[in-house]
C-alpha cells in the first residue's frame, strides 16, 4: 500500500525526533537544560502536526524535500512562540510561505492551551 505525502512527512518526523532524541541523549544534563526552550518546540511541532491537519500535499512535499523538516518547524515556532499574535500556522508560513488554500474563517486554535484541541 502506497503511503499518502502527509503520511510519508509524518514518517520523516518521526525519524527526525529519533535522530534528535539520540543526539540528546548523549549530552550532558547541563547541555541538555540549555536547550529546553529547542526541546520544547521540537515536542510541540510534533503535537501539533500528528493532531491537526495543518498541512496540504504541496506544503508536505516541499517539507520532505528539506533534510530536517523537524527542525525547520522547531526553529520557526520557537522563533514565534512567544508572540501572542502568532499561532502554530503563522509560524509555519515563515518556512512555507502563505497557503491560500487555509481557509481564513478556520477555528482559531489556542495554541497556549494544549487542552483547546479536545474541547473543539
């Protein structure tokens, strides 16, 4: 069975935070609280991918061509995340550009507030 662009991303992901987690585990626990605020974007580029569906196949293609899809990600909503006008998807556009496939009258998601995305 021949597996769907989204689900292939998915996958990279996946081996993505492996790759991560194994390089992590090899630091030192002072290395390691240093780069909390990375991890925490990292985690939450994961939680937000595997529970919306942020992206459309032209946004996933593109993402699997880069090396790091994940770290791309990470590095764009930890840039961002502390910007209250900025939710998980503005963040996205700054490494894919505007989609103008995402629809404006979408439900805002509390991006702050991981308990939002059972509620709705």
């Amino acid at each position: 069975m021949c597996k769907t662009i989204n689900e292939q991303l998915n996958d990279l992901l996946e081996r993505n935070y492996e790759d991560f987690k194994g390089e992590l585990l090899t630091m030192s626990k002072e290395d390691i609280f240093k780069n909390a605020r990375s991890i925490s974007a990292i985690e939450d580029v994961l939680f937000f991918t595997s529970t919306h569906d942020w992206l459309n196949e032209d946004e996933a293609a593109f993402l699997l061509s880069l090396d790091c899809p994940l770290a791309a990600m990470a590095a764009a909503w930890e840039d961002y995340k502390d910007d209250e006008a900025v939710d998980f998807r503005a963040a996205l556009d700054s490494v894919l550009g505007p989609d103008d496939d995402y629809p404006d009258d979408a439900p805002d998601i509390d991006d702050d507030d991981w308990r939002s995305v059972f509620e709705e």
